[in-house]
C-alpha cells in the first residue's frame, strides 16, 4: 500500500494570506530596489511603502479573524513549547501551520516592518524625499526616525529575509516545501488537523478589510500633501 493513501490534504494558508504574503515579497523587493536607487525613484518607494502599511494593517487583522492557520493564536507559542521543539519533541501540529521557529521569524519580520514603514512616515532626507508625518512631530524625532529608517532597520530587514530565505532551503533539503503551500494553499498531512476557511464569505471579507486598510493608508499619505 502506497504511503499516500493515508495522507490527508488539508487547506492550510486561505487565499488571502498566500495573496498578501507574495504581495509584501513583491512590494518589499521593489522597495529595496526603488531605496538603494534614489532619485526619481524614491516618488514609487514612497507609494511602495503606503502599499506596505495598507498589507501590514490587513494581516494584523486578519490575525485576529482569518483562516484558522492564519490567526495570532494559532502561532503563539509559550517557552515550553519552543524548548521542546528546539528538543525535537515538538507537537504534531507544529508541522501544520507555522513552527515556533517560524512564528517567531513571522512576527520578527511583520515587527521590524512596522517599524520600518512607521519610521519611513517621520523621514526626512533633506534632499528629495520627506515622510507624510513629519511636520507632526519635532526635528530631533524626525532625524532619529531618519538614521533608523536609513541605518538600521533596512540592515535588519535584509538580515531576516536572508534568514528566512536560507530556512527555505534548509527544509528543502529536507524534503519539506514551505513555498508549495504558500502557493497552491494545501498541506499533505499524515494525521487529521483542521482546515482554514477559506471560502467566498472569508474571501469578500478579506476583500472589505483590505479595502478599509488600504483607504486609511492613503489617508496617513495625504497627510503629508496638506503641508504644502
């Protein structure tokens, strides 16, 4: 008996999070590149970002009410848990959505890109580009948001996507595609575990909230317009 037939294909990661997750790969690689070009460029960096925050404002709430393998909750792990796993006695559900390893690497990376697109808001950098809330805030908050935004958080950025790239290829080598999921939204699974929802209704709410993200998104970049 082939070992497949007692494989069960489970829906993992709802369309909505796979959408949002090759969105931010496509709008953070454009923003390295639009950075480290400047000039002209810095005109679609500065759209890039409020596209950023519009994604990072959808996944925080779709956090709290998306598909059952997307929430917060689902990946929250206690001390015990990533001590174990560490141990190699991890819990058969840590094979289904994110591990402890990799929720910790999820919310390291959704937090230094808050940060990032945050600082990128009270930026200034004197030449050509200026943030939309900078005129809220005092200069000396604008030049510290300005070296950390330019300094340091792009270089911690970098470091987690290197990471997280080298995971990839580690669990490959291992026999186990993170990118396979992530693009057709199924897990092979050799124990029964619940499926995310991921259906018409999930997927139009999704639709709604990206919609409201992305409005209050272009509303923080029209602050900046008023100054002028």
């Amino acid at each position: 008996m082939s070992n497949n037939t007692s494989l069960n294909k489970v829906r993992v990661w709802d369309l909505p999070t796979r959408l949002f997750h090759w969105a931010l790969v496509i709008c953070v690689t454009g923003q390295a590149i639009t950075g480290m070009a400047g000039g002209d460029a810095m005109v679609w960096h500065l759209r890039l970002g409020h596209s950023v925050l519009a994604l990072l404002l959808f996944r925080i709430i779709w956090g709290l009410v998306g598909g059952r393998w997307s929430r917060f909750s689902a990946f929250i792990y206690g001390p015990t848990s990533i001590i174990n796993y560490l141990k190699g006695q991890g819990k058969p559900e840590h094979g289904v959505g994110h591990s402890p390893i990799g929720a910790a690497s999820v919310f390291a990376m959704l937090g230094f890109l808050l940060a990032q697109v945050g600082s990128g808001l009270f930026s200034d950098d004197e030449i050509a580009f200026s943030g939309p809330l900078t005129r809220f805030v005092s200069n000396a908050t604008v030049s510290l948001a300005s070296h950390y935004h330019a300094s340091i958080g792009k270089w911690v950025l970098l470091a987690l996507v290197l990471l997280h790239l080298a995971a990839i290829i580690f669990y490959l080598h291992r026999k186990r595609n993170l990118v396979g999921p992530m693009l057709h939204g199924d897990k092979l699974l050799d124990f029964d575990a619940p499926a995310s929802r991921d259906d018409t209704v999930s997927r139009t709410a999704a639709l709604l909230i990206l919609a409201a993200c992305a409005a209050l998104a272009y509303w923080v970049s029209s602050l900046g317009e008023a100054a002028f």
